[in-house]
C-alpha cells in the first residue's frame, strides 16, 4: 500500500466507506468502486485505491450492506440486490460530486442496476454479473468447474474455501499463499435472495433511460464470468468489450494489475473532467 495516501473509513446510512484521496490537484470526479460477492470494500484497498488516488482521482469504496463493517451482516441472506443499489445511492448522494463508478462481479451487477435510475458521469464494469443474470455462467461452472462450484458452496454456507479453490476461482497468473490466504480470511457468505435476485428475478433492464459512457472489460481466464459472457454483456450495451489478456477474475490483484489501472485510467480520462 502507497503510504503516501492512507486510507481513512467513514460510515454513511450504516455502510463502511473506505476512502483515499489525492492531493490538492486532483481529478473533480470522484471514483466509487463497488465490490463483489463473498468480500468488500477491503479489495481495493491494496492496489486499486492508492493507485487512482496517486494518478489524482479522489477514490472511495463502499462495502455493500451484510458485508465488511457495514450494518446487517446477522441477516445477508435476506438483503437484495435492491438493497446493495440503495447503498451505492446512499454513498453517491453523500459525495459532493456524483461518481463515476466502477464495479466488479457482482458489483458490476450492482452498477447496472443502479443506472436504471440514477445518472452517473461514467461506469466501468469489471467481469461484471451481465443483464442476463447468473444463469449462463452457473452452468458453464457446473460442466466446466463442477469442483470449485461445490467449494463455493462451501463459503455460502459459512464455511471455508481450500487455498487451491481460492486461487482457480481468480487468479491465472503467479500469486503468492499469503494474498490467498489474505482472500480466503476475508471471504464471506453472499445473500441468498441477491443470488436469486442476478439469476432471474431482479435482472436490468434494458435499455437505461440515460446511458452514461461504459467501459466494460473482462479476463481471458475467468472461471466465474468467461470472455464470452463479457462480450454478452458489451453486446447488450453496443460498446466494444476489451478482454485482458493472460488474467483471471481477479484482475484487481493478478501480477499485471497495473496494466488493468493504466487501462482504465486512459479511459477515465478521456471521459472525465
């Protein structure tokens, strides 16, 4: 982590909002990064977070209700993902200047989600849960990677994911035992009804009334959402999807996840003021 931009935590309508901030001459737009299933704002902290903030863009991470320190981890299963839109709305609401947002996973799900109703000056998603919902990439995991899926399960059901399964289900290049075991300590279950809610029934709604620009880009090895379910998704958008090479899902912290950063950055700033 780059000391020179600490983190510091806030807590907006319950939620854990983990902020880190440039210097005087930064970018006006601030960037909201909105996690995925089984973690929280925690994962940008590391890389994502200091790096934008070095490049100059006041960056904040909003841990969707039931997860990290925010209210309601004693009932996730029964929080949607109508639930998990309201916070992000919440966070956007409390920034002075409305974000541009960058969601991975499930959070990408979110942030589509999201523009249904609210503008936003730009969005990334970031092998991101596509409009179709969950369904094509269940059984793409169920024929191709019925193993891990059982492993997943494990930590649904509160329990613990082996390292190995840890490391197939985001990573493709070298990654060192103490960043999986830093995953799986921080690995936590995932709503039942917000599953349900990505699979069939709370999927976006197409098209968005104000579509703000989208970058939508996924990783050539990822188990969770393929390549081909990226496409899907850039397709349902009529925007090109930029797939990168030689990574997994969790392109956030593969070896070459300076590459993903520099990429976004040139794109956030053709964008952004």
């Amino acid at each position: 982590m780059d000391k020179r931009f600490p983190i510091q935590s806030h807590t907006v309508a319950g939620c854990e909002v983990l902020a880190c901030l440039p210097g005087r001459d930064g970018h006006e737009t601030p960037l909201l990064f909105v996690h995925g299933s089984f973690v929280g704002a925690w994962m940008w902290t590391s890389t994502f977070m200091p790096w934008f903030a070095a490049a100059g863009y006041p960056c904040y991470a909003v841990s969707l209700r039931g997860h990290g320190a925010s209210i309601e981890r004693e009932r996730i299963d029964w929080l949607s993902i109508a639930d998990y839109v309201e916070d992000v709305a919440a966070v956007a609401t409390w920034l002075e200047t409305p974000p541009a947002l960058i969601g991975h996973s499930m959070g990408g799900f979110v942030v589509q989600k999201y523009l249904e109703r609210c503008p936003a000056p730009a969005a990334v998603l970031l092998c991101a849960v596509p409009p179709q919902g969950l369904a094509a990439t269940q059984f793409h995991m169920l024929l191709q990677k019925p193993g891990l899926m059982l492993e997943l399960n494990k930590v649904m059901n509160g329990g613990m994911a082996s390292l190995e399964a840890v490391r197939e289900a985001l990573f493709a290049q070298p990654v060192s035992d103490a960043l999986l075991e830093e995953f799986r300590a921080h690995m936590q279950v995932e709503s039942q009804r917000a599953i349900w809610d990505m699979t069939v029934f709370n999927l976006p709604l197409l098209p968005f009334k104000e579509r703000p620009p989208l970058f939508i880009a996924g990783a050539e090895h990822d188990v969770m959402v393929p390549p081909f379910l990226v496409q899907a998704t850039a397709h349902s958008y009529g925007t090109p999807a930029h797939i990168f090479e030689g990574m997994g899902h969790a392109l956030t912290h593969e070896q070459n996840w300076t590459h993903v950063a520099e990429t976004l950055k040139q794109w956030l700033d053709s964008q952004l003021p």
